[in-house]
C-alpha cells in the first residue's frame, strides 16, 4: 500500500467518524427525548433525519471498503467518496443541531 492508499484510508475513516458522529447525535436526542414528558416531537423529529444519516454512513462505508480494496484509482475514487459524503454527513449534522437548537422541529 503506498502513500495515496493511506491517505486514501485516512479520508475515508475521518468521513465515516462523521457520519458516525451525526448517528450518535440523533441517538442521543431520541434517548434523552424518551425520558422526558412531552418529548415525542423530537423524538419524531430525529426519526425524520435518520434516512439521511444511513445514506451518508452507507457511502462513507463503501468508500472505506473501496479504498481498503486497493489501485490507485480505486483509491483516488474512494477518497472523492468518502470526502463527500463526510461532508454531507457534517452538514446534516450542523443542520440538525440549527434545528433542534431552534426548536424548529
């Protein structure tokens, strides 16, 4: 593995700690939600966002898997990938936060 493979898999693990991250997030809402009277709406709210947290988190992984697979291309292919969908994945997050923050929900 030369030097784009390991960076190819350093972009790629950095994306899926994102979309991880925005998972977590949304996990923690929906924890906390459920202890709390009156907590259903954002327990409904992080319901709505978690088709877009699997849709990050299955692209970051599947540039993890092409990246780990090896070539030069693959890996030019996984980090493109993998770097749009962790930002994908950090802009929902920041977006759920916003909402959430401002009860927008």
């Amino acid at each position: 593995m030369g030097l784009i493979g390991i960076v190819a898999l350093l972009v790629t693990f950095v994306a899926l700690l994102a979309a991880a991250g925005h998972g977590a997030y949304l996990g923690m809402l929906t924890s906390a939600a459920k202890k709390r009277p009156g907590g259903q709406p954002v327990v409904d709210f992080a319901r709505k966002r978690l088709p877009v947290t699997a849709a990050t988190l299955g692209v970051t992984v599947l540039a993890l898997l092409i990246a780990a697979s090896g070539g030069a291309g693959a890996d030019v292919f996984a980090m493109l990938l993998g770097a749009g969908g962790g930002a994908g994945a950090l802009k929902a997050l920041q977006t759920t936060q916003t909402k959430f923050r401002n009860n927008d929900y």
